[in-house]
C-alpha cells in the first residue's frame, strides 16, 4: 500500500528495523489525536504478524496478523515508513472500546 501523508486510527504501518527486528503497529489514538501530534508521535498497539490470535485483548487484521490491544505504545511518526494495512472499519468501534477501557476513559 502507498503511505498516505495523514496517519489515521486503523491503520496498521511498519516501522524502521529495531534491536528485534521490523515492527507493525496498529494506529489506535483518535483522528483528532493524530491531526494535532501526527507529525510528531501516535498512540498504537504492536501487531504480531506471526500468527492470528483470538482474545478479549487480540485483534486479528486479514493479511496482516494479530494487534496485541494491551500492548499500547508511543510511537514516533519518524519510525512509521509505509502503510501494510488497515482494521477493518465494522471493527474500529469495538477496538476503540477496548482501548478507552485499558486507559480509564470509559
């Protein structure tokens, strides 16, 4: 997929290779969020593209694996070089839930 400008809740984007190895990350913080720190960091949840977990916790993206929801982190928008997939939108609200739930904004 082509890395569009604009980082937006769903998104699921691969990072710069680390100590481990490449990274994918599930954008998770808020439009609103990411139109006013975008540039500079985005909240997201590693993506474990391994295997297809289920779980209370576990989000499984077609062709991409499973985002580990419990494993929220910063991410600088410098370390996001290009787009490998997206949530399903039917998915976006039950994945926001559990987010707002695991950081005390119900």
């Amino acid at each position: 997929m082509t890395a569009p400008s604009l980082v937006r809740f769903g998104q699921v984007w691969q990072s710069n290779p680390e100590t481990i190895g490449t990274m994918s990350y599930l954008v998770v913080s808020s439009d609103d969020y990411n139109d006013f720190y975008g540039d500079r960091r985005v909240i997201a949840v590693e993506v474990d593209s391994a295997a297809v977990y289920q779980g209370d916790y576990r989000e499984p993206i077609v062709d991409v694996g499973t985002a580990h929801l419990d494993r929220l982190v910063w991410v600088a928008r410098g370390h996001l070089l290009g787009l490998v997939g997206q949530l399903h939108p039917d998915r976006h609200a039950a994945v926001a839930t559990v987010i707002r739930g695991l950081i005390g904004n119900l």
